[in-house]
C-alpha cells in the first residue's frame, strides 16, 4: 500500500476554526418570499471527511461565509508554529469565518496529540489520512492554506507567515 507522503510527494515542512453550526434563521434572513435563503453550495466545499474522533463532517456546513482550509501534518514544526495563530482567529472572528484543519501525513494518535498539544482544538480536523481532500485540493507539501471567499471561490492558496495570514483574513472577512 501507498503511503500518503508517497501519493502526494510531500517531504519535509513548507516554509481550527470554530466547528461549524448551522446558522441560526431570523427574520432578517428570511426574504420576501417567507422562505429563508439558502447558500448556494459551491464546488470546493463539496467534500466529506471524518474527523479526528471519526465523525462525519460534511463541508457544505461552511457555505455562505469566508472560510479557511489549513492543511497541516502532525510532525511539521511550521505547522506547529501556526496553531497559535489559528486559534486567535478562529477566536477573533467566530461566527465570521469557517476554519476547518485538514490533517495528513501522520496517524490519527499523533494527529490528536498535535490538537491536545498546540490548543487548536476549537477548530474543527479531519483525519485526511489518505489524502483525498489533499488531492482534491492539489495540495502537495504542508502547511498550506486555501482561502475562499463568501462564494467558496478560492481566493489564495499557499504557505504564509502570522502577518500575511493575518492581513488576509483581514481582508477575506472584510
């Protein structure tokens, strides 16, 4: 059998998130028609994972607002470095912003402990073990982030530091 690092050609380290909810319907999001609107469901967020714990998370839950796709792997010491990071966000901008972890190369034990560990475990991960939302994603080397805006377009895919991924947040939510 393949293993993950092998199907993606990723080697060494390049360079959360709220769980998603179902959003609360008021009046003011019900139109005209008495029907409350729906997202449209953009390409990019049709995909099912599992997550760390093995559940089902279905990624049309984030439709309707900016979100962030953070691929890591438990052993990469840059990704470490972010966790930080992505929990202020996940913080600052809750209810805003969908940040959703998206772990590969490494087992599920490591991958909980890297949660634990680093305090990102108000973002939601799933266990990306074979690669399949890595692939989906093209991604190749971690840590690597996808930014989509409101319509699931993405709107910027690669590794950057605490600054750059602070102003484009700034700039995603705004």
């Amino acid at each position: 059998m393949v293993g993950a690092a092998a199907l993606l050609g990723v080697g060494g380290c390049a360079a959360s998130v709220e769980q998603p909810r179902s959003a609360a319907i008021t009046p003011a999001a019900i139109p005209a028609s008495g029907q409350p609107s729906i997202p449209e469901i953009p390409d990019t967020l049709r995909f099912v994972g599992k997550t760390l714990d093995g559940a089902g998370f279905d990624a049309t839950t984030m439709a309707g607002k900016p979100a962030i796709l953070w691929f890591w792997a438990p052993w990469c010491a840059t990704c470490a470095s972010e966790a930080q990071s992505i929990s202020d966000l996940a913080d600052e901008y809750r209810g805003r912003l969908g940040i959703l972890g998206i772990a590969g190369l490494g087992d599920n034990k490591a991958m909980h402990e890297f949660v634990s560990d680093l305090n990102v475990a108000k973002v939601p991960h799933l266990d990306d073990q074979a690669g399949k939302i890595w692939k989906k994603f093209k991604i190749t080397q971690q840590s690597t982030y996808v930014f989509l805006d409101r319509s699931g377009k993405i709107v910027r895919t690669g590794y950057l530091d605490d600054l750059q991924l602070t102003a484009e947040v700034k700039s995603l939510v705004a």
